[in-house]
C-alpha cells in the first residue's frame, strides 16, 4: 500500500478558457476543501469497481467487481487493507448493481440475465442465485425487507423482491416473493433508483435523451408523478438523497447536477461543471455537500472529484486523482472521507480505491512562478499552471504573496500581495506593497500577480506561498531569472526616430510627386531627365527647359490651369496608352520585360516579408537572446543600414531642392526602404545587447509602424516602376496600334 498526501491545485474564480487542469483546481466559497489522503490498489483484471455498500459500525467496505466473472473484494476503510476476496462462478459476468441486506449481499449481473447472485459478506461465500428477470438487473436499492430492481427491457420494469423470504428459503412459489410493473409510457434503461426522506417513495432516474425522472410509491409501485428534464441534462448517471431534495448528476459533455423537491417533483436548481468534467457517475452526500465522482478519462489519464455545496449549488473544491485512475463509476463515505473505486485498464489490470480526505489543512508547497509580460518597471508573473501534483490543503485559497529580490541577491527583501478572496492575512502588513483584488487581475494563465515598481532592464527572481484559512505554506522554490523591459527613454527614442523618418521621407514623396512635370510634355522628350543634365520642370540657373512639345503649342487664350487645354486629359490618356502598347510590341519583349519585372518584385517582397516575420517573432520573444557573433553582425548591419539610409536623404532633398522631382521621389522610396530595414536591426540590436523585452503595447506599435513603412515602400516601389517606363519611352509618329483605351481619370493623369 501507498500512503501519500497527493498535492491538488485551488485558486478562485478562474476563467473558463484556461487548461483543463487549471480549471478544474478552481475553488470558490467557505473554507471545508479535501485532498486526496491515500489509495489501494487491487488487482481486478480489466474490469473496474462497480458498486459499494458499507458496514458503518466496523468500517468495513464491499466493492463489486465488473469483470467476466463478477468478484467481490473487502476492504477494511480504517487501514484500507483487503481483508476479503470472492469470485463468482464462470458464467456469472458484468456486474450492474450491488445492494446489502444484513450480512447478505445481492449482485446483479449482466450475463445470465436478470440473476441475482446471493452472497454472504461475513463468510465470503456465494449462496446461490435467484432469476428476476430475463435481462440484465441495473440497478437497485434496499428500504425496509424489501430489495426493488430495474430491469433493462423496453420499457422498463421495476420489481419488488422480499427478501427476508428469499433469505429464509420460502420463495418456492416465486410469485410469492415476486412483484413487478412495468413503466406505462414507454421509459427505459432505470440506471438510478433514490428513496425520499420517509422512504415512501422511489424516484426513478432513465438513462435517456432527454433524461427523465419518475415517482413511484413504494410497496405499491404505483406511479405517482414524474420530472422531464431541461435541455442538456441527458443520460441520468447518479443521484442520492440531501434532505427533501434529490440530487441527479446527467451525462452530458460538462456533465450537470440538478437539485430536485421530491414532495413536488419540481427543478430547484442546476449546476454545470467545466469542460472536461463530463459524465457525474457517483455521488457521496456528507451534511451539506456533495462529492461528485465522474465517470470519464482526461487525456492526461486523470479524471476529478467535484466537492459541490448543495444548499447553493456551487463548486467549492476540487481534486485531481493520480495518473491511470480513473471511472469513478462508485463511491461511499465513511467519518471523515469519501472513498471512490477506480476502473482497470487491459494493460494495468488492476484497480484503486481512492480515499479522499474532507478535512482541510495547510497548502502544499507551490510550484515557483513563472515569466508573463514585463514593462520598464514593471512584471508580470503567475503560477498554478500544469501541475496536477499541487494542492491547496483542501480549502480555498484567500490570499498568495509573492516575494522578490535582485537575481544577484541571495536573501528576501521585498514583497508583492496578491489576494482575490482576501489580502493575505499571513502577510506582514508593513511590507505590502500593493494587493490586487478585482477579478479582472485573473487571467487565462491562472493567478497572475503584477509586481511594478521596479528598475528598468534588471533581473529578478521571484519566490510564493499561498495562504487559505489554516495557513500560510512553505515558500516555493526561486523562480527563474525574470528581466524588466527596456527604459522608457530607449524605446521612446525609438518610436520618436522610427516615426519621424518614414513621416519626412512620404511628405517629401507627395511634394516632388506634385512638382512632377506633365505627361504630355514629357512625352515628346527622347531624353530621361538625368540625360538631360537640367530639370524638366526649368533649366537650371534659369535656363528653359529642353523638352520638345509633340505637337504645336496651343494658344494661351485655349489654354486652363495645369497646363492642359480643354479635352487635353483624354488626349494624354490616348497617348499613355499608345506608349503602353509600344513598349509592350517592341521588339525587346515587352511582356517578357513585365514578367521579369514582376517576378523580381514578388521575390523582393517575399524575402522583406520573411525578415519582417523574424523580427516579430524576435521582439515578441520573452527572452530575446542572440549569440555574441550575432549580435556583432546585426550590429555593423545596422551602422551600414544607417549611413545608407542618411546617404539617401541626402540625395533625396538635393534632388528635390534641384528640382529634379522624379529622382528626388525614387531617392525618397530608397530611403523609406533603408529606413525599414534600420527600424528593424536597431529595435534587434537593443534587445540583444539589453536583453530586455519590449511592453506589450510597444510591442504592437513597433509591429503596427514597421508593417505601415514597408507596405508604403513597396507600394511606391511599384508606382515609380510605372512612371519609368512612361517617362522613358516615346512613341513613334508613324506608330499605330489597337488597344483599348485604360479609362485614366483627368485627375491623375493631370498630376501624372
């Protein structure tokens, strides 16, 4: 045997989107927890444990085995030792239902139908057996010297057996001892059968979609009322008595418990469990709670113990069992625990009583926080992650410090409270720094603490105990290495740096894409304007400028503002696009030209948005580390990117102080590239040579300006490929093509 305290987690109010461990360790309300106390394992073949009566004078248990064949196993609760084994006989198989009367016990088994095995419990011996039914007995229950049983027909028949007579050997004539009725409106599979509080009636629970519970007198079995239930309370799997009240557990994926007033057969109430705690398949009803066993298998093979107080219908504590036990298809209590029994597994072949204790006590040990977000001053930690091996004593958690000091320190100095339920009343009060309290402050890694007042670009570790109504524990393990972000003077310069540059250079671009000469002037020049060696828009030094006009210059009274004549925008449309058309039939391969022109442009554009993912990935990382030989390349790259990008403003503002607009915008789109590409490197090289992280909200502003100043250079990239080929090529007099007309607008080709 194996006795160990085994650790739970516990915490309050958790939000439902978190892991399914963490919810399930959620506890909420007064201050009675539980914690796993021990177990014993039993071999039991694949089969598990199914069904359990007690002897509460000696603490002596009886749990039914469902396996081919059925077997019996007992065990002393006080030491949790097997003081007891019976096998049934080869054909006797599956057990469905386990009832005790005196010393003797009944076994309903699935195969032969509808026999009940008799036992002796002292002795360990089968008796004999008596054959109720022809199907499958799958549930029952014991009020008075009376045994009633469901069978598994369609519908279901519920039957009265004396079992005092069978007992006593005067069941010859069967009828004598035998009564049964079948349900008249067609209800079928009763998994559940609950007695009211004078046991002068069954309330009868049906394994259907929807689920369905039925009142009957009792000896009478007349049928006196019934419950049809809501939507989502399939599959009735458990139920047991809490006063007046009967308290169902349904099948559904969560599984729900419904409170039900047995006098009026009406719905109080209902809870539903979170996601993972699916199908309820035993409950254990001490004074105002009830311990709910469920009958399914995490991936993680655990599965759940439920504690629900039932006058408000609310979770209060909950436990996760080891690794490998799991269908909690049964349950008893007895003093001061609950007891479940565990199912087998082909590969295990064995099985476990769990026993739980009620009782609540000082946390466990926590395991050490760990790293959220940070800020300047400020980080982000939490705890209560995927550890199934943590527990919190059995109460609710009311309050939890986190202590801090330096990473280079060796001893506490400082302190950070958090408490949702309460401030930690272990805490010392002289040393709190701040408590947080509002449900927003849990978030969907568990608790979550926010220690600020803290020195920018510095490490610390951090350390926990938590505290519920008996205690603080011990403290936790030091975390691990915890870094604040960068100073808010380095990321402010470089969000100051990083917005003013690509602002000045798109200005820049607009003002020299308005002083662009016109289309239709340019068109009859068969010189670019770098050839030319002065501006299209007038000769340097006052000379005139040296375009050639295609064709007469029109008379200043036909003339209107922007040069143009009117009709003049639909003439210059004509003519693009006989340049277009050109270019495109000219014996160099127009299209071919395109093709290549495009392609280069896609793989450019691929490879920037393949470093602008890396550099995302890198500041969202919260250890942003490069090696030492890293750091020195990214570094000299960042220098050249520098000197490059400040080489471009140059040529762009000489170039537009010259008057030269088209170079002055393509010196422009160079340098809002090289600007990019130095955002980048530099926000890389801080966070290297720092390693510090960036705030979250800085965080999504270097990604939101990065992403802006790159689709801005690729889109003008785009836009100045266009104007070069129209700038540069001259259509002859003599050409003649056919193609239809691009519909440009007067507007942009005037400013074209």
């Amino acid at each position: 045997r194996i006795f160990r305290r085994i650790c739970c987690k516990g915490g309050a109010m958790m939000p439902l989107g978190l892991n399914r461990l963490l919810l399930l360790t959620g506890l909420i309300g007064i201050a009675s927890g539980l914690y796993r106390d021990g177990y014993e394992v039993i071999e039991t073949g694949p089969g598990g444990f199914f069904g359990a009566v007690i002897d509460e004078a000696s603490g002596t248990a009886w749990f039914g085995v469902d396996d081919s064949p059925a077997r019996l196993v007992r065990l002393d609760l006080n030491t949790m030792e097997v003081t007891g084994k019976l096998e049934l006989r080869a054909d006797e198989q599956r057990l469905w239902c386990l009832v005790k009367h005196g010393k003797f016990g009944y076994m309903g088994v699935e195969s032969p139908g509808g026999r009940l095995v008799g036992v002796d419990l002292e002795k360990m011996e089968r008796l004999g057996y008596a054959t109720a039914s022809k199907f499958p007995l799958l549930a029952g229950t014991v009020i008075d010297n009376y045994g009633y049983f469901s069978a598994g027909s369609n519908p279901a028949t519920i039957m009265r057996l004396h079992l005092l007579e069978m007992q006593a050997g005067h069941c010859e004539d069967w009828s004598q001892c035998r009564f049964e009725v079948a349900l008249n409106e067609g209800e079928e599979a009763v998994r559940v059968m609950v007695p009211d509080a004078g046991n002068k009636h069954l309330i009868l629970g049906m394994y259907t979609s929807p689920g369905r519970l039925v009142k009957i007198e009792i000896p009478s079995l007349k049928r006196v009322g019934e419950l049809k239930l809501g939507p989502h309370q399939d599959k009735v799997l458990c139920g047991a008595r809490y006063q007046d009240f009967g308290i169902f557990g349904t099948g559904s994926a969560p599984g729900m418990l419904t409170k039900v007033r047995l006098d009026t057969m009406t719905e109080v109430k209902s809870l539903q469990f979170i996601d993972g705690e699916d199908r309820p398949a035993s409950i254990i009803v001490k004074d105002r709670y009830a311990f709910i066993g469920f009958g399914s298998a995490w991936a993680e093979g655990t599965t759940s113990v439920v504690k629900v107080d039932l006058d408000r219908m609310v979770r209060v504590a909950a436990i996760i069992t080891r690794v490998g036990q799991t269908w909690l298809y049964t349950g008893l209590g007895y003093q001061d625990h609950v007891f479940f029994g565990t199912r087998g597994t082909a590969s295990t072949k064995h099985a476990a009583v769990v026993r739980v204790n009620t009782n609540p006590t000082f946390p466990g040990v926590p395991v050490p926080p760990l790293y959220n977000t940070s800020g300047a001053d400020w980080i982000q930690l939490n705890w209560l992650r995927d550890y199934p091996e943590y527990h919190t004593g059995g109460a609710p958690i009311i309050g939890a410090r986190v202590l801090m000091r330096p990473s280079d320190h060796h001893d506490w100095t400082a302190e950070h409270v958090y408490g949702y339920a309460a401030p930690d009343p272990a805490a010392p009060k002289d040393r709190i720094v701040r408590v947080h309290e509002s449900v927003s402050d849990l978030t969907a890694h568990g608790y979550v603490a926010k220690v600020d007042g803290l020195s920018p670009q510095s490490a610390y570790k951090f350390a926990v105990i938590l505290t519920n109504e008996i205690g603080p524990s011990h403290r936790s393990r030091s975390s691990e290495e915890m870094k604040t972000g960068l100073s808010w003077e380095l990321e402010g310069g470089w969000f100051m740096g990083s917005l003013i540059g690509p602002f000045v250079l798109v200005v820049l671009y607009g003002l020299a894409w308005r002083a662009a000469p016109r289309l239709d002037a340019l068109y009859a020049d068969n010189e670019s304007e770098e050839e030319a060696g002065s501006s299209l828009l007038g000769a340097k030094g006052g000379a005139k400028s040296n375009f050639k006009p295609i064709a007469r210059a029109p008379d200043a009274s036909g003339l209107r503002e922007g040069g143009l004549r009117s009709g003049g925008a639909q003439k210059v449309a004509r003519k693009v696009t006989a340049a277009l058309s050109a270019w495109l039939a000219e014996d160099g391969g127009g299209l071919r030209k395109v093709a290549g022109a495009v392609g280069v442009f896609t793989v450019g554009g691929m490879m920037c948005l393949m470093v602008q993912t890396f550099f995302l990935d890198f500041i969202s990382s919260p250890y942003p580390y490069l090696p030492g030989s890293e750091k020195l390349a990214y570094s000299v790259a960042c220098c050249a990117c520098a000197g490059i990008t400040a080489w471009a403003f140059s040529l762009a503002f000489a170039a537009y102080a010259a008057k030269e607009a088209d170079h002055a915008r393509r010196c422009a789109v160079g340098a809002l590239l090289t600007t990019w590409a130095m955002m980048l490197l530099s926000l890389i090289v801080i966070q290297s040579w720092t390693q510090a992280t960036l705030s979250p909200d800085a965080i999504h502003l270097a990604c939101g300006m990065t992403v802006l100043t790159l689709f801005l250079g690729l889109v003008f990239t785009v836009i100045e490929a266009i104007v070069v080929v129209l700038r540069h090529h001259t259509p002859s007099a003599s050409d003649t093509h056919s193609l239809p007309e691009f519909g440009v607008s007067g507007w942009l080709t005037e400013r074209l």
